[in-house]
C-alpha cells in the first residue's frame, strides 16, 4: 500500500511541476482536458492571440510558454486547477483571470498566432460557434472583411464578446493601426451592419480612478456573482461614446469622475446588446494586466488594484456575456 502511495503522489508532483512556462506550444495532449464541475452550467471562453497582443510592452494571454508564444490550451491541464491555485500556474499577463474562470470549471481555449477567426466554419476546430464567449483584449492588427463579418454574426447569433482597448496612439507593434482604430474599423466598416453596438473608442488618452459608477442594483455586470463593482482605475486608456439611436440597448456602466451618469461621452466601461449576443467594452487594458507574464515586459498589477474591483468587473462582466447571470 506505501508503494502505491508513493506512485500516486510522484505522478501528483509531476503533473504540478509540468507547467505553461516549458516549451511544448502546441500541447496536443490537452485536447482530453475536461472543465471541473465547480459550477452546474460550465461556459466555454475563447481568449484571442492572434492579433498581436504580446507586440511590445504587452502580453495580454492566459498562457503563453518560455519562448513568449501563446498555446491553445493552458499548462497545466485546466482541470489540475483547484481552489488554491495560484495565478501564476499560468505565464501570461492575463492569466489570473483565466485562472479565475477555471476555478469555477469552465473551459478556457487561446486563439493562438496563425489561428482562424471564422463563424459558421465546419473545418476550423475553433470556429467561434463552438464558444459562448470571445474575448480579444488590445488587439494591434486590423480585422480582415471576413473576420469582422464571422465576429459580428458570432455576437447576433447568441455569443458574448468581451472588447478591451488601450488609450489613443498605442500602437504596440508599429502597423498604423491601434486597438482604438481597431474596433472601430470592426464597429464603422463590417458587412452586418453599422454601429451595431451603439459604441465607439473616442480618441483620448487618460488616467484617473472614477468612482462614478451606475446605480443600478439590478445591472449584474457592475452587481453580479462576485460582488458589487464601486471603481475603475485607468492608467492611461481611451473613452467610450454611446449612441443610442443606433442601438438602444446600449448602456453605459462607469464615467468619468465628475461626469453625468446620462453622458453619452466619457464612458469607461459599457454593455449593449446586439440581435441575440452580448457586448462589453472597457478602453483600458491595464485593469486586466495581473502583472506577471513574460519576463521580458513590464507589468502591472492592475488586477488587483482598487480593492479586488478590477477582477470583480471583469469576472461578473465575463459571466454575464456567457449568460450566468
């Protein structure tokens, strides 16, 4: 019976020291990796890579390996993930967030670099309709006509898209094109239809913690599963424009400080609704950045600044696109 033990807790360890920081990018044995059932309804999120969002200073991943190369499904296997697992099980700027989810069972993918970004695909085993949520933070290369149609009929047929974007003039691998421009080239020029969400990144750049939050106790983006959100900290990121009549769905959820809780400007973070599907914008990236990742950036624990309310706007907002709540 010792022997056995033995056996069983070499392989635990084994299992705990094979982490996302080795070098295997594509990871082929995770394909049996199965979510834990922490929760009854398991959601499957889809955190895009292929857009440049490790160019530069930025590393905005769930997992990437030694070489800076983000891989399709996480090491260690997501359902090694326990309670108590630290962030840092993963190598990515983003990776406490992903952690996050995993705690709560749900099944987490990359887009990796070289991936494709289609809908409706029955010969792309990442198609985007095999996902309730896409969540593409800073991306630093335009969307092609095709990509920009399969995202927006991904959202009309029923998916969440989660949209991060940075502050004006932050062009991380020097293309012409920003994450401000980036989405909205998607939002102003797609084949669906225009100003869908009723939202747009005004070109600006700024830093401030706000407080200036929606009061509404019913919104379970800002009043959800993990608890209520009462700020936001910028360091350095853009703002929101509402345009109601183009859809009236759409919600701002954080201002500026100062600001009218009615200001169809200055947003920083908002919802809308589009056909079937879900939206959420926030035009910092630095409130998602847990501050590790690749050694060679510089990051910042924006995660959990402003006492855990960063993780709580991101986690509730997350399941609210994926329809938990």
């Amino acid at each position: 019976m010792n022997h056995i033990k033995t056996l069983l807790s070499t392989f635990a360890l084994s299992i705990l020291i094979f982490s996302c920081t080795g070098d295997n990018e594509t990871s082929t044995t995770n394909t049996a990796a199965t979510p834990q059932l922490r929760t009854t309804t398991p959601k499957r999120f889809l955190f895009d890579a292929t857009k440049a969002q490790t160019a530069g200073n930025a590393d905005w991943v769930i997992c990437e390996n030694t070489s800076g190369t983000p891989i399709r499904f996480p090491n260690p296997l997501q359902n090694t993930v326990t309670a108590t697992t630290p962030e840092n099980y993963w190598r990515g700027g983003i990776s406490a967030w992903g952690i996050a989810l995993a705690k709560e069972g749900h099944s987490l993918e990359t887009l990796a670099p070289g991936a494709s970004i289609t809908y409706g695909s029955t010969t792309n085993a990442q198609d985007l309709s095999r996902y309730d949520v896409y969540v593409v933070d800073e991306p630093n290369i335009l969307f092609t006509a095709a990509q920009k149609t399969a995202i927006m009929n991904f959202v009309k047929n029923g998916g969440g898209l989660f949209m991060i974007a940075d502050h004006n003039v932050s062009d991380r691998n020097n293309d012409g094109k920003d994450s401000p421009a980036i989405w909205n080239d998607l939002m102003t020029n797609n084949t669906v239809q225009t100003n869908p969400f009723g939202l747009a990144v005004e070109l600006t750049n700024f830093s401030q913690t706000s407080s200036n939050v929606l009061t509404d106790p019913t919104n379970t983006i800002l009043n959800g599963s993990q608890g209520a959100v009462t700020q936001l900290k910028f360091s350095a990121g853009a703002s929101i424009k509402l345009t109601p009549t183009a859809n009236a769905s759409v919600k701002g959820l954080i201002w500026k400080t100062g600001l009218a809780k009615t200001s169809t400007t200055g947003v920083m973070c908002a919802s809308s609704t589009f056909f079937a599907g879900r939206v959420v914008l926030i035009t910092d990236s630095s409130p998602a950045d847990d501050g590790t990742g690749n050694p060679s950036d510089t990051l910042y624990p924006g995660w959990t600044e402003v006492s855990g309310n960063h993780s709580r706007l991101h986690l509730n907002a997350s399941y609210w696109l994926a329809r938990l709540q």
